[in-house]
C-alpha cells in the first residue's frame, strides 16, 4: 500500500535552505493573490535562480521563504507546486526528520486521487481538501 504524508503546516520545509523555483503561471498568481501587477511582485519577491534559467522566490535573512511569516504561509493557497508537492512527489533522504507529515498507508486509488488533488490545486489556485 503506497504512503501519503498528510502535511501538517508545521513549516519546517519554509524554513529549509535551497530555492523556490517559480513558473510563469505561479508567478501571475502569486502576483494576482497580493494585489501586484507582475513585475512589481517579481522585484519584490523573486530572484534569478542559481542556474540562470528562470526564478526563485527570495529568502529571509534567515534563509526562511519570503512568504513564511510566523507559523503560516502567506500565500497558502496559491503557494507554488514545488511546496505543494514536498514530501509526497519529492524529497530527500532524512527528510522525515525535520517535517513533521503524517505518513498514511492509503489504498492506490486514494493515492492517485490525493496526487491529482494536489497537482489540480496548483494549476486551478484552488485548496486541496
């Protein structure tokens, strides 16, 4: 039986070190969620990626995402797929570690419907039940 991880928004993965990478449709929903035309939300709140084929949103001084403020994610429900995908469509060695999802065993079905929800949300905005 395959495992989902039920995030629990613990925000241990905002505050990992490595880059967001953001998309062209992330970015004008991102943009549109805080009331900014685009390129004023991609000078506010994105970088060039370290390999120079696109943009990553910045960090805090702290390493932080830009959009983690406290314990929440400022942008949830538009937050881009790389974050909605952690840990169930990738991640690393250990990672259990530090985030703090809840592994369930779920049947294949449940599975492919979870993954689709989740992939489905981040092309729609909306938020996965």
């Amino acid at each position: 039986m395959p495992i989902f991880f039920e995030c629990q928004r613990c925000t241990a993965c905002c505050r990992w070190p490595g880059q967001v990478r953001v998309s062209g449709a992330e970015i004008t929903r991102l943009a549109a969620f805080k009331n900014l035309c685009e390129h004023e939300f991609i000078q506010q709140f994105t970088r060039l990626r370290a390999d120079r084929q696109g943009l990553a949103l910045k960090e805090q001084a702290d390493g932080a995402c830009i959009f983690l403020e406290g314990e929440n994610c400022a942008v949830q429900p538009v937050k881009p797929q790389q974050c909605r995908e952690f840990p169930n469509l990738w991640n690393f060695p250990g990672f259990e570690k530090t985030c703090h999802a809840i592994p369930r065993e779920v049947s294949d079905a449940e599975y492919q419907r979870r993954i689709a929800t989740m992939k489905l949300a981040g092309h729609t905005g909306a938020i996965p039940p």
